[in-house]
C-alpha cells in the first residue's frame, strides 16, 4: 500500500505547498499501522478457522479409538466362541482371559523397565544445588572458583577442561 497522499494535493505537482518529511513519515506510518492491523485479523480469522477444523479432527479421531476399543471386545468376544466350538464355553472365556492378563503384563513390564531408563537432568540438577552459591554476592575480581560455560550443549569450565557433575 503505497502513502496516502495530502487531499487537495495531485501526485507529482511542485509548489509551496509540498508535505514535509514530517507529515510524510506519519502518512506512511499510518499507512503500515492500518496494515499490520489488517494482516493480525486476517491472521485471527485464518487460525480461528483452523483450531475449528482440529478440533473437529481430534474429536472424530477420539470417536474411531472408542469404536476400535469396542470392536476388540467384539473380537476377543468372537475368539472365545470360537473356541467354545472344541472347548467348554467356560474354558473358552478363560483362556481368553488369562491371554489378555499376560498381554497386558508383558507390556507393563515393558513399560517399567523403559522407565528405569529414563536418565535425570544430573547437570541441572548439580547447577540448581550450586544456585545459592553462585548467587552469593562477592566482591568484584574476589570470585573463588569459575563458572562453567554451556556452549553447543557441552559444559566446559574457562581453562577448557570437561565439566563433570
């Protein structure tokens, strides 16, 4: 959008009557003001539209996992019957069951053991424990040890030996 131009005024006429930079400058301030403000609506309306359609998308994506749930059931239900043809309609039901439970502790035990193998932050939580230290006030040049430096994810102290924690 180019400046707005002074009314009265024709493009390109010279005279006493030329705006100054001044009033120049806040026409084209004006001019990118009224801009920005037309480029946030235009934003707001866009992502509004956008969370609308996501929302939806999750919704119908929580929908399918219900139904797929079910459906499980129904099969597990099925096998059971299935079973029932060779088999007790009780032991059926059992066998099913019991194949469930050991499922479900397989993957218990999965998940505990990746658990356990989540590491802890160890830096931060060495560098939190020296916080108050490190805030102590000390008189300037009085410092009693350096700093570590934390440059590309690698901790190193200022004469450039490894930072162990």
């Amino acid at each position: 959008m180019a400046h707005s131009v002074t009314p009265g005024r024709t493009p390109g006429a010279t005279g006493a009557e030329e705006p100054s930079v001044g009033t120049l400058v806040q026409s084209a301030m004006a001019d990118v003001s009224t801009l920005i403000r037309g480029e946030v609506e235009l934003a707001k309306a866009e992502i509004s539209t956008s969370a609308k359609r996501a929302g939806i998308s999750v919704g119908l994506f929580a929908a399918a996992g219900v139904l797929v749930a079910f459906a499980g059931i129904y099969l597990f239900i099925t096998i059971a019957e299935l079973l029932d043809v060779w088999l007790p309609r009780w032991v059926a039901f059992l066998i099913v069951t019991v194949f469930l439970l050991v499922v479900a502790g397989i993957a218990a035990l999965v998940g505990k053991k990746m658990l356990k193998k989540i590491e802890k932050p160890e830096r931060t939580i060495e560098s939190l424990r020296e916080l108050p230290e490190v805030m102590h006030r000390e008189a300037s040049g009085a410092r009693h040890r350096d700093v570590p430096v934390v440059s590309g994810g690698k901790v190193e102290l200022h004469d450039k030996q490894p930072y162990s924690v």
